[in-house]
C-alpha cells in the first residue's frame, strides 16, 4: 500500500516498500488513497459483507464506485477467440471461465442472486446503463444458458419465469422497449428469436386479460413502405401458417382486413366470410358442403353473372353424371340475356297448355338456323291451321315475302295481289313511305274528277318533288299545265319560242337574269332589296341603302355608285350653361359640339380691420381653369356640373372655385378646376406683401381635349406703412375679368371664372374679398 496510512489506536506508520504485512483489526482510511497492485478482499463469514462501500446520504453528482480500464485493448471473455481461455462454457470454453475485466464469479449451486442492483426508491432514474456507442459487431448483453433449462413458472402465484426475467406490477407505458432510429439493412432485424427446439413455441404472447387492447400490434405507415408488415414462410411440411382457435362462445371476427377502415375481407366466428373486391379462383371448382343446399346469392337485387375472361370458353352449368339441372325457380321468371343454343332436335313444350316463346321487351323474336340455307319450317305435316301474329298487333316481314300463289289481304279481301301476273287490285288508298314521317297517296276519284296525287305526314308543309334520273325531265304530255299559287324555279325557265306570259300578280324570288327588256303594267317588288334608295354595281347588280339619320346621298365620282355619308357642319347655334345647369341636351340637327368649360374663381382675400396706425390688405383670388373638347357625334342628353364662385373672405383668405365638368363621373369630356383664393395680410406698420390664390389646375379629359390651360393667379396686396397698403385684382379667366378695387373697402367680383379682388382697410371693421365667378360652359353647336 502507498499513501498515508493511519492504524487507530497506536499511530503507527508502515513501510510501503515490497514488503509483505498484515495488519489485524479493523481499520479506516481517510483522504485519497492509491492502490498499486493487485488488492483482495477476503472474507470467510457465512453471513457478513465481504466489501463495503458506502457514500452515506449526501452523493449528488459523484460516483459510488467507478472501474476504468482506461484505453486498455484487453481480451478477457472473448468469445470468439477459441484460444481463449475466458471466454466460457458456452463458446468451447472450461466451465466456469467466462470472466471479464469485471467478474462476479461462483463456483456454488446457489439459490440466490449473484448480483443485484436494488433501487426501490428512485421513479426517473437509470437502475443499469449500458453505454457502448462504437459497438458493430459485439454484444451488448451476452447471456450463456445450458442445455436443458426449464424454468416456467415462478414461486409468485401468477408469474412465469424465464432466463431473462422482466416484471411489472400495473403499468401504462413500455416494459420492454427495443428501438432503432437508424436505417437498417435487408438483413438487419430488431429483434431476432431463432430456436432449434422441436416442440413448444418460439414466441410466446400471453394476454388472457385483455378486453379492448391488442395482443400482438404491427405498424408500418410510412410512405414509402412497399415490403411486408408480417411476413411467414414455411418449409416443405404440412404445419398451419396461421391458426386461430376460440371458445365455443366466441362471437366476434377470426379475420378482418380493411383499407382505409372498410372491409376487405372478413371471417367472423361463424365462418361467415365478407369480401370487399373480387373473387379470383384459380383451382377447377367451388364444392358446396356434403349435405344441405348450396346457394350463391347476391347481397342486393343486381344480377350474378357467371362467365370467364376468355370469353369464347363455354360455360357449363351440371356435370357428366348430374341428376336433373333446373335453372330458375318455379314462380320466377327466368331470363337469358344472350343467345340460347340447343344442340338437341326439338324444344318441347308442356304435355297440356299452351306453349309460348315471348320476348320480355318490345324488341322481335328471332327464329333461324346457323347455316343460313336451309329453310324454317313453321307447323308439322300434321298441323292443323297455321296462325301467325295475333288479331290486334302487327306482323312484320323483314326480308322477301314470297307467296307462291295469290295474296290476299283483310277479311273480307280489301287488297288482293294475283301472283299469275302481279296485278295489285286495291279497295283503299295507296299511301307510301309510312316508315318516314312524312308519304305519298295515291287516291282514286268519283266519276268527272281527276285522280289525287297528294302529300300527307307529320310536318305541317310537305311539298312534293319529281326527280328524272339523269339529264331526263319530267313532262306534261297534252293540255297544259294548270299552277295555283306561287311557281317558284331554281334553275332556268324557257321558252324556246322567244318568251314567257305571266298573266297576274307573280313574285320572283331567286336571281332574274339575261334579260332584254321587262316591261309591267303594275308593281314590280324585288324581295331582296328594303326601303331606301336602289343603287347599281358596275356589274349591274342591284343593292339599297338608307343610310342614318342625318346623313346625306354624296356623289362619289363618275364610274362609283354613291354613298350616305356625315354632312360637313357649320357653327350655326351657342349655348351657355351657367350657375344652376345640371344638364345638355343638343338642339335638332346638331351633328357635333365645340365644349368650352371655365372653373369657379377664387374668392378675394379680406382685410382685417383698421387699427391705426395699422394697415391690412388681400391678395386676389385665382380664376379658374380652361378646358376645350371636341365630341362628334353628339347622343347626349349629358350631365354637367358648373363650379362655384369662391367667397370672399372676411379678415381671412378667401374661398377655392369649384370644378366645372361636362359628362360622367370619372371620364369627363371636359373639366377645369376652380382657382384658389387670395390670402389675406396681417395688420401691421412694415413694408409688406402678400400672394393671391393660385389660378385653377388642368385635368386630363376623355378623350383627351383639345385645349388646356390653367387659370391666371391673382395679383398682389402690398403695405408701404402703417396707413398706405394696395389690395391685389382678381386673375382674369378664359371668358371672364377678375374683381378690381381701386383704394379701400370691399374688393370687387369676378365674372366667368374670374378672381375676387382683394380687400383693403379702411375702417375698423373687417373688410370683405370680393367674390369669384361662378364657372361657365359654352357650347358651340354645328349643323
């Protein structure tokens, strides 16, 4: 031992050279303490504590007992080193030589527990921590068993006991949890039992309490999973891939597979099977059970269809050595819904009653034969009277009927064919083309009166049309031919003989071409031209036009038919639209409108009130802006809007002209805005000046004017002393002067637009700005 080594109760020091000592009784090291070499514990006691290392109660971050082997490469317990001699019983070593850099080590039959770790107290913490990060192809665990373990069941009633040994009392979360966040290979498995064994069960799942919980659940709801949840192979034996087995009072599902929570398949303890998709069965035969009937049945009312993918294969319904097959029950109809084949000679009917072939729908029954040449024989050479079709329905013919003797129709005969010459002798009328919805009739006549040729349908106007095959015609061979009403020709009518007498009231609708001359003695109407004038091509052709209102026949030149087009106007007409005008409605034969809009001036500015020796004048007050607009055609009636004057003001500045428009909000014809009012001046004694208000500013119109310009600003007020001060003049506008005040007082009014005068003290009340003109619209209108 090195170190300082205190001996309670006689103080002595040994040497710590290589010298072999025993020190009896207890003793008690204090500080750090260094041991070199190999240190044992021996302890004989049969009921005592060999070693014992206690931290007391006060351990928060320390360690109790801490073992390193620092860097050490050593090879204690390999097992997979046959030369080792440590590595145990199990991988070819001696019996109890499996040791490792630490060992808990017996070599006695004990009924005890050779290492425990005993943490009743802690809730959160780690009771064993394993930790070995760079471990690839060691054991984190490595437990050795021999050859005949049976440990089952446990001396605590109601447990089981294994090898590795896992317990918990009531529990909500995991007892056993193996995880890997890594990704694994093809080969790679979480968990892997393998087991040589005979008999008994690989894995064992016991959960003989559960209710609504899950003995065994398997999740894989990734994305991208296309492999298998459960995957069982078996070798070549006669063993059972799965099996489930119930009480006898089971009542629930041995098997049910769903997608998307709907049933695919399920098997419920009754043997009931549900089956959500097609049934694919690739063996020779569905067998019933031994006894009892077997039915295939429809779980609603559509049909069952029995068939096969190749379509040309037959479909058999009994076998060879079948009794009696009964397709359809009694009181049931049964329906065929493709052809019938019977490869016997004869269908036979009931041994009494009547017999009937009857198509379910209005569809035709057809009787034939394969070979197409052989005859169909209707009725025996026994038979009595041959029927066919019944008294109120029709019979049809498809094909050729052939009669070998005379055909007779109706009872009594009411037409009679006679087959010797094929003269058809009829009591009725002759009426053809009945599958259309419109025929002919051919009907007789009493005696003086011709025969009818006449039309007859659904539609309410069928004409009737002879069509010759060819360049043939079609001819009237003597008398005449007698037309009532309209004689309509799409094609040439001639007369060889130089020319055509319409007598009467005739219309022609189509083209009237090559002619040399019509000469009427009434109205000729021509259905293709409407009211107005009647112009020629210089083919010749004919045309009428009438022009809009307003508009004037203008010749075009020699060799050019005329055309209406727009009189060329001249100002003949002004309209003023003044304060009060909300509206323009053109006068009669106004084709367009010259718009002139001026906008509201501004008020003059005051002048505050005489305090001699003070002085007090205004600015004048803006005119307002101009606007110019062209519109053609003129609609109308239009809105309009005229800007207000701007008030004087009263010791103050005077008021903004309002806006002057013409049309509809936002897209004015025409607008100008009103001029802003002149500013007034403080009384004082100093030289001074002040501004008038600015004239009115342009916006764009629509379309664009042809003319903008802002309104004039007004003039000045100057103050040379406390008792001579000038107020400034109104800006002039477009159509109108601005307010003027020659020494003081209240300054003058502008007109049409103008500014208001300044002001000018001379009492010692205030003085008012004179007032700007009210905006103005002129209108020049040309016809």
């Amino acid at each position: 031992m090195s170190g300082t080594i205190t001996v309670d109760g006689s103080g002595f020091v040994h040497n710590t050279g290589a010298v072999n000592e025993s020190i009896d009784g207890n003793k008690t090291l204090t500080g750090n303490t260094t041991f070199t070499g190999t240190v044992a514990a021996n302890n004989a006691t049969t009921t005592g504590t060999s070693t014992t290392i206690s931290t007391g109660n006060g351990l928060t971050s320390g360690q109790a007992l801490n073992v390193n082997t620092g860097s050490s490469t050593f090879s204690t317990g390999n097992t997979q080193d046959n030369a080792n001699a440590s590595r145990g019983f199990f991988y070819g070593g001696a019996a109890n030589s499996y040791a490792g850099a630490n060992t808990f080590s017996s070599t006695g039959n004990f009924t005890g527990t050779l290492v425990a770790l005993t943490a009743d107290q802690t809730t959160a913490g780690t009771v064993l921590g394993i930790s070995a990060q760079s471990l690839t192809s060691g054991k984190a665990i490595d437990v050795s068993l021999g050859t005949l373990y049976s440990g089952t069941s446990d001396s605590v009633a109601g447990y089981s006991v294994g090898a590795v040994n896992v317990r918990a009392q009531s529990f909500t979360g995991n007892i056993l949890n193996v995880e890997a966040h890594g990704a694994g290979g093809a080969s790679a498995n979480l968990a892997n039992f393998t087991s040589t064994q005979l008999a008994g069960n690989v894995t064992n799942v016991t959960g003989n309490s559960l209710t609504t919980g899950t003995a065994v659940n398997v999740s894989a709801t990734g994305a991208s999973f296309s492999g298998k949840a459960v995957s069982v192979t078996l070798g070549n034996n006669t063993g059972t891939a799965f099996y489930v087995n119930t009480g006898a009072t089971y009542t629930g599902n041995l098997v049910q597979l769903q997608v998307n929570a709907v049933d695919k398949l399920k098997v419920d303890a009754s043997g009931n099977t549900t089956l959500g998709g097609t049934l694919t069965v690739r063996g020779a035969s569905i067998t019933g059970p031994s006894a009892g009937a077997f039915a295939i049945d429809n779980g609603n009312a559509s049909a069952i269809n029995l068939g096969n993918n190749s379509g040309a294969a037959p479909i058999n319904i009994g076998t060879a050595n079948a009794g009696a097959v009964s397709i359809g029950r009694a009181a049931t109809t049964t329906v065929v819904n493709g052809p019938l084949s019977i490869l016997g000679a004869a269908v036979t009917g009931p041994t009494s009653g009547t017999f009937s072939i009857d198509n379910g729908n209005a569809s035709a029954i057809n009787i034939g034969n394969a070979s197409g040449a052989a005859p169909i024989n209707i009725g025996t050479a026994n038979a009595g009277q041959i029927s066919i079709g019944r008294s109120t329905q029709a019979t049809v013919v498809n094909s050729t009927l052939q009669s070998v003797g005379d055909l007779t129709v109706g009872s009594p005969v009411k037409l009679t064919i006679t087959a010797a010459t094929g003269d058809v002798a009829g009591n009725g009328l002759g009426t053809f083309g009945g599958g259309l919805a419109n025929q002919i009739r051919l009907s007789g006549s009493a005696t003086t009166a011709p025969v009818v040729l006449s039309a007859l349908g659904s539609d309410t106007n069928i004409g009737i049309t002879l069509t010759p095959k060819g360049t043939g015609r079609v001819a009237v061979s003597a008398n005449g031919l007698d037309v009532t009403g309209t004689l309509t020709a799409t094609s040439t009518i001639s007369n060889t003989a130089g020319g055509i007498s319409i007598t009467g009231a005739s219309t022609i609708a189509g083209t009237l071409s090559s002619l040399t001359g019509l000469t009427s003695s009434g109205t000729i109407t021509f259905s293709g031209l409407g009211a107005g004038v009647v112009l020629s091509s210089a083919t010749g052709v004919l045309s009428s036009s009438a022009g809009t209102a307003g508009q004037v026949l203008t010749s075009n030149g020699a060799g050019n038919a005329p055309t209406f087009q727009a009189i060329v106007g001249t100002a003949s007409n002004v309209v003023i639209l003044t304060t009060g005008a909300t509206s323009y409605t053109k006068s009669a034969g106004t084709l367009a409108i010259l718009i002139e809009c001026v906008g509201g001036g501004g008020g003059g500015g005051g002048a505050q009130g005489n305090a001699t020796p003070s002085a007090s004048a205004g600015g004048g007050g803006g005119s307002g802006a101009y606007s110019v607009a062209y519109l053609s055609p003129v609609v109308g009636p239009y809105t309009v809007s005229i800007g207000a004057a701007g008030a004087g003001g009263n010791g103050t500045s005077g008021g903004a002209g309002g806006a002057t428009t013409f049309g509809t909000s936002p897209n004015f014809n025409c607008n100008a805005n009103g001029g802003s009012g002149g500013l007034n001046m403080a009384l004082g004694t100093t030289v001074t000046y002040q501004a008038g208000g600015a004239g009115g500013t342009v916006t764009a119109c629509t379309p664009a004017c042809l003319m903008q310009s802002t309104g004039g600003p007004g003039e000045y007020a100057v103050r040379a002393s406390g008792s001579i001060s000038v107020a400034g003049s109104g800006g002039n506008s477009h159509l109108g002067g601005g307010g003027y005040l020659a020494g003081t007082g209240a300054g003058g009014a502008g007109t049409f637009g103008g500014g208001g005068g300044g002001a000018n003290s001379n009492t010692t009340a205030n003085n008012v700005g004179g007032a700007g003109g009210a905006g103005v619209i002129r209108i020049t209108e040309y016809k």
